[in-house]
C-alpha cells in the first residue's frame, strides 16, 4: 500500500517556510503500514498541480496533498481538484456553519464573503470538518484510488489527519503491519557502533530491518519489522531489543518511541525530589528550552543564567576575573565556578555549566575552536569534563547539549 504526498505552495519552494508537514504525514501513514513512494513540492498553479495529481496516480494508492486551500485568489486546490475530477463547487451547508461559528467565538471582525466561499467544495468530495481552521480537508475516491485535500497550517493539518484521515484509512485499506522501535544511543559514532553490534545485525530476523539515524552526539537505532501477524513482530523487535543490550547496554538511553532523554531525566529528578538549574555560555539556553519542553518541569527545574558574555560571568554569576585573567574564560576552572556559583544561587541538588568555543573566531579566549568544557555539580561534588567536538558552530554547540543531558542522565542513573 502506497502513497505519495504533494506540498503545494510557492512558501516552500523559496525557502520560507520549512515543510514539516510531510514529515508529520510520512510518519503516521508508516504507522498504519502505509509506505510513502514519493514527497514533491510544487507551486500553486494549475497545470502543475494537475500533473503531479496525474503523475502520483500512476505510482500511489493515496495520493495526499497539502496548502493551497486558503480563502484568498492565490489558492487555487479547490478550483483545480474541480477540473481534475470534472466536477463543480457546490455549498456545503455543515461546513457553512462552522465557518460562521469560527467568525462568531474567535475572530473580531465580520466575516467576508472570501471566507464564506471556502465552504463552497466539490460535489464530488466528503468534507473533512477542521475543527481549527475554516478550510476543511476533503477526500475523494477515483479508479479505486483515494485522494486527500488537506490545509497546509500545520495544527489543522495534523488534527485533520489524526481525526479524519487516518480512521478512514485504515477503515479504507488492508495493510501489513509494520512496528518500529527506535534505540536511543549517545556517546559513541555511527561506525563504531556498528563494528560492535555486527554479529547482532547479522543475526537479525529476516522481518527485521535496522537502519542508523546519526545525529550530532547521539546515534539512533530504527528497527523495523514488516508482516501480516502483529503479535510476532513485536514479539521478535522486543527480543532483538532485548539482546542488543549485550552489546552496547552503557550506551542505550532509551527508546524514541517512549520517553525523551529529557523527559526520563524530569522522572528521575521528580522521583527522587531532586532540583536542577544551568548556567550556559555557548549553548545559549539550548540546555534550559529543553528541560523547560517537558510538562511539569517546574517541579524539578528552578532557573538558568545564560552568562554568553565574559561580563556575565562577572557581573550575574560572579566568576572572580582574575580567575578568567588566569586560566581563560573557556577552561575547567570557570566551568567549575559556573556550576558551583549557579547551584548556590538556585539553591538545587543539581546543577550544569557549559562554557566552549564554538566558533568561528576564538573571542575571549585562547581555546581551539570546538574545546567545550561540562561541569556538573550533585550535592557536594562537582566535576568537570573537556572535549573538543569539531570546528563547526552547529556541531559543537548541539554536541554539547547532548553531552550534557547523556552526563546528567548517567549521573541519575547511578546515584
């Protein structure tokens, strides 16, 4: 069973908006063991919209295409779907009624007629309420295949998909089923990893496919299994699983498809009645956004000082400068002094520092690009870890992050 998604809209194609809701698609389609063949951007003009339509045909079962469904004359989906399946706009009084309602509760302002004329659909069309929004989705069938017309606002997009599309798709179709489960794994490259799992790759079970997602300081681990009974799939992923433990269990974190590392983090830190704060320089507030991301992180995290300029260390966290003077504003000494100055100040169990050089001019200090230090203070200690990840300013500040949250995981773990 296959589809094929088309993004409609000239936002993409220049580079103004980055189109997310592919991703979004692929990923719930895979879930019902449905395989994208194919993800095309193209503009919002007639003729080209009716050839990818013809085009996806010859390759898809479902054929999914989002934006162009706007109430202004630039958005021409509606009008081209019309002409593609020989048929006429028609008022469709539900979606008329919902429209008016959106105007009446949320927007202060009379409604337009623009926006009355988006519940004018193709007869031919089931409309697909958007509970969002004022332009509905709208599914169509033809040659024993399906065709979905979604709004491109990606909340709209995805509770159609979530509410609409996906129920009707599985009610519509047969389809294998497919299960993933995705290793989370930080600390070691993609290829040394695989030189130490590589008998248990190659015992895998036929069903089973493995596939290596490399990121900035972490590598994940897909495992994919394909068939028709559910129960063994899972079944031989778990085991699979299971196993792999025997070969890199120091470096598994987790698993995608469960919690975040963040959020094992806020769990262990909530459990245990732990508290935690960051002082970052380089990493600007990445560390905090994060911690911040995970609902009811307000029980375990208590602030952040991002101390980015060698005066913020001074003045907010109160680093001595003779202390910089001496040892540079990236080395162990003022990360120490960080951690132990922003741990006293939030008054937390735990607490994390980063000061680096990312590039791609030293700054204040004398470190070589890419020099990170970590320092963690838990209770009364406090240690402090330097690494060097590379010479690119994105490289190094997202490894860092990384690093940061695998330390303080490992940290919780044990104690």
């Amino acid at each position: 069973m296959n589809a094929e998604i088309i993004t409609i809209g000239d936002e993409i194609l220049i580079g103004q908006i980055t189109d997310t809701n592919s991703a979004f698609l692929g990923k719930q389609l895979n879930k019902i063991g449905i395989d994208v063949v194919q993800i095309t951007s193209i503009k919002d003009e007639e003729n080209i919209i009716i050839k990818a339509l013809e085009d996806a045909e010859t390759r898809a079962d479902i054929i999914i295409t989002t934006g162009g469904l706007g109430p202004t004359k630039d958005d021409l989906t509606k009008h081209t779907l019309c002409k593609y399946f020989n048929d006429e706009l028609v008022m469709d009084q539900k979606t008329l009624e919902h429209i008016e309602m959106i105007f009446k509760k949320y927007i202060n302002h009379p409604i337009l007629e623009a926006n009355r004329s988006q519940a004018n659909l193709p007869s031919k069309c089931i409309a697909l309420q958007n509970k969002y929004g004022t332009a509905p989705g709208m599914w169509f069938e033809k040659d024993e295949k399906v065709f979905v017309s979604l709004p491109g606002v990606p909340f709209e997009m995805k509770a159609l998909v979530n509410n609409e599309m996906i129920p009707r798709l599985k009610d519509r179709f047969n389809r294998p089923f497919i299960v993933h489960k995705t290793v989370l794994t930080y600390g070691l490259g993609e290829s040394a990893i695989a030189d130490k799992i590589e008998e248990w790759e190659n015992n895998l079970p036929d069903f089973i496919k493995l596939a290596y997602l490399p990121s900035l300081g972490r590598v994940r681990l897909r495992l994919t299994a394909r068939g028709n009974d559910e129960d063994l799939l899972i079944k031989g992923v778990n085991e699979s699983v299971k196993s792999l433990h025997d070969y890199i269990g120091d470096i598994i974190k987790g698993y995608e498809d469960e919690n975040s590392i963040e959020e094992q983090i806020g769990s262990i830190l909530t459990e245990k009645g732990l508290s935690l704060a960051t002082a970052e320089s380089f990493t600007g507030g990445k560390l905090a956004s994060i911690f911040t991301s995970v609902p009811g992180a307000s029980a375990y995290f208590k602030g952040s000082i991002v101390s980015y300029a060698t005066s913020a260390k001074q003045e907010v966290l109160g680093v001595p400068e003779d202390l910089i003077t001496q040892h540079s504003v990236v080395s162990e000494e003022v990360a120490k002094e960080m951690v132990t100055r922003v741990k006293n100040m939030f008054s937390t169990d735990i607490a994390i520092s980063t000061t680096g050089n990312a590039g791609p001019t030293k700054g204040d200090s004398d470190a070589e690009i890419g020099t990170v230090f970590i320092g963690i203070a838990f209770k009364t200690k406090v240690m402090v870890e330097k690494f060097n990840f590379g010479n690119h300013r994105e490289r190094v500040t997202q490894k860092a992050v990384n690093k940061s949250l695998e330390m303080i995981f490992d940290l919780l773990s044990k104690n």
